[in-house]
C-alpha cells in the first residue's frame, strides 16, 4: 500500500513540474501581440524577460512557425544588413528589437531567449503593414519626462475597440483616469480620433515600456523619466538624430539614437560635462573689437607721424615799411623826401621756426639837403638829418 502510495505521489508530482514548465515558458517573455505600421518606416519592439534570462543570449526570429523561423539578429551577433538592430537593458530586464524598412513580407516574429540544453523560450508578435498612416500609432515612441512633473502622450486611432494604456507586464487603465504603480494616470478622447493619456506626479521608477491600445492593436512607447536638465544639446542628420540630456550635479546622461520612427535607449552614468562651442560667439565679438581698435590706433599713429613731418623749418619772411618823413626847419624850407627801408628776419639756422633766434637788422636813413638863401643862391651850408 505504501509503495502505492509513494508511485502516485511521484507521479503526481511529475506532473505539476511538467504544467510549471510549461507555464513558466509561456510568461517568461511578455511583448506587443500585434502592431500597425507603415511600409517603408521602423518600428521599436520591446520584450520583457524574467531575472534568470539576464545573462543568456537574447534574439529575434522571423516566421510564423517557431520551428521554421530564421534568426534575424542576437545580442552576441549583429546583422550585417542593418534591417535589424537589437539591445539589452539587464537594469529593466528588456531587450528592444529594432526592425526598418517594412515590407509586406515583414509581418511574423519571435522574441526567444536561448535555453542551454532546452527548449529556447519565446512569444511571438505580428507586425500589419499599411500604406499610409497606421490604424495606431504616436507621435514619438520615445517620450521624456521630468521628476515631480507630468507628460502627455497621443494615440492616433483609426479602428474600433476599447481604448487602453498600459505598463509592459504591469497593469492597464481603461476609461478616464486610473493608476499605475502608484502614478495618476487620465485619459479623454476630446479630438476626434485621438486618445490623449496624461501621467502626472512622475517618479524615476516610472521610466520604462508602455504601450497604447485601441482594440487589438497595441503600439508601445517609451518613457524616460529623468531629472529636469540644465541645457539640452541636439544634433541631428538624414537618418540618425542623437539627444543628449545633461542633468544637474552627478547624475545620468541618457543617449537615445533614432532611425526614422525608431528608438534605442542607453543609460550611462558620467559627470557632468561642459560644451566649449558655447563660447564661440562671445569670443568672436571680443576678437572682432580687439582688431577694430587696433585698427583705429594704427590708422591715427600714421596720420599723427604725417603731420609731425610736415612741418617746415624755414621762417617766412616779413616785410615791415617805414615811412620816413624829414622834420621842417625854421630856417629854410627842405624838400620832401620819402625813403622806404626794408627790414628782414634772417634765422641762425634752427631745426624749427619756433625755436629760431631771430636778429633784427636796423638801417640808418641819412638825408642831405643843402640850403639857399633868399635869392635862391646856394649858400654851401648841408643839413645832415638822421632817422
């Protein structure tokens, strides 16, 4: 009877560990059922793992049957055609898949997790390729907010179905408002054929994969949350844009590269860092002053020297004119005479006229006349009158 006893105990016991493992295959990786998106774009898939997978080898398989499907891309081996690209955050448990340039042949996947010596564990998604806009889909699938505050994301819709926001392996909210985690969630559909979703009062722990739903189509989105940074610096290109969000004091610097409509988020810790090229317009400006006045300082020195060299040593001369008038005398009457004198300056040959020694040259007019008597006889006498 024992014996009986302990073989259906064990039995019993087989079984439980057969239905676990077939349980635990079947939650341990959690994604998107089905997406919308436009021929030709990229689309940001994520996939949930449990903490025993953080090590193991993470890919995407292309095909409806698992035992069919191809590997496209691996954590530990890239694709060399760049249609895929996949990255692992071990901090969260996710590793996001990025697939581009949708084509109507791209609709069937796997998220799996390599198993060694089992069974690989996996959950497949379908993507619906369109021609123009998606029946679902977002502004950005990559959304940042700041700590105590709130975002705001928009779901475009064009199907049918009870509209839903929810956390990647967590809770949804459904109808106007609700919570998740703790954090306010509400929602309303005011314009038409927009389903708008506010969280507010975020927390850091916030941050991670969420998802939009409007019947059976889920579009998922990513949401950082972060300290509110004290400058932003955006670069972007053609095909690649890069945002570098520098937080205040030592905190985190979180990098997101974009390909079209794309997302791949990576978190590194480093210290605050100070972009020189914001100097580059004010020293600009001091440079371009500093050579105006220079430029003013060379141009009077030249005219200052002109000058100073234009300046001629010689005197000019004057001319005085004296007016000589002789004196009448008692005696008899003298003919007038008018005898004009010319005096000169003359320089002893200094550098300038103001520092020449001037001599002065005075000339002695003498006139002689002789005088006549009554009878208009000379009478031998001469007057002699000096001035």
């Amino acid at each position: 009877m024992f014996e009986v006893y302990s073989l259906t105990g064990m039995a019993a016991h087989l079984i439980i560990l057969l239905l676990f493992s077939v349980l635990k295959g079947v939650h341990s990786i959690t994604t998107v059922s089905k997406v919308s998106v436009e021929a030709g774009k990229s689309i940001s898939i994520p996939c949930l793992y449990e903490s025993q997978y953080i090590n193991h080898v993470k890919y995407l398989c292309e095909g409806y049957y698992w035992n069919f499907c191809r590997y496209v891309v691996k954590t530990n081996k890239a694709d060399p055609s760049g249609k895929y690209s996949i990255c692992d955050d071990k901090n969260q448990k996710v590793f996001t898949v990025i697939i581009s340039q949708l084509t109507y042949k791209n609709t069937d996947y796997w998220c799996a997790v390599e198993i060694n010596g089992e069974v690989d564990d996996k959950q497949y998604f379908q993507l619906s390729v369109t021609t123009g806009n998606p029946s679902l889909y977002v502004d950005h699938q990559r959304i940042t907010g700041y700590i105590g505050e709130s975002t705001t994301m928009r779901c475009h819709h064009s199907n049918s179905g009870e509209m839903k926001w929810c956390r990647l392996g967590r809770n949804c909210v459904t109808g106007s408002s609700g919570a998740i985690d703790g954090t306010t969630v509400t929602a309303h559909m005011r314009d038409p054929n927009v389903f708008t979703v506010t969280m507010s009062g975020l927390r850091s722990k916030d941050s991670g994969w969420y998802w939009c739903a409007k019947g059976d189509i889920q579009i998922p989105v990513y949401l950082n949350v972060t300290e509110k940074p004290n400058t932003i610096m955006i670069s972007t290109s053609s095909t690649v844009s890069r945002t570098t969000h520098t937080v205040a004091g030592s905190e985190t610097i979180i990098k997101m590269e974009q390909w079209n409509n794309s997302t791949v988020v990576e978190n590194k810790e480093n210290r605050v860092s100070f972009d020189p090229r914001i100097l580059i317009i004010p020293l600009s400006v001091l440079i371009w002053i500093v050579i105006v006045v220079l430029l003013i300082w060379f141009i009077l020195r030249h005219k200052q020297r002109k000058a100073d060299s234009s300046v001629t040593p010689t005197a000019e001369e004057e001319i005085i004119y004296s007016d000589v008038r002789p004196k009448k005398r008692s005696l008899a009457k003298v003919d007038k005479e008018v005898t004009y004198s010319e005096v000169r300056l003359y320089e002893k040959g200094k550098s300038s006229f103001a520092e020449s020694e001037m001599e002065i040259l005075y000339s002695s007019v003498v006139t002689k006349q002789r005088m006549k008597r009554g009878d208009g006889k000379d009478t031998g006498v001469t007057l002699e009158h000096i001035s």
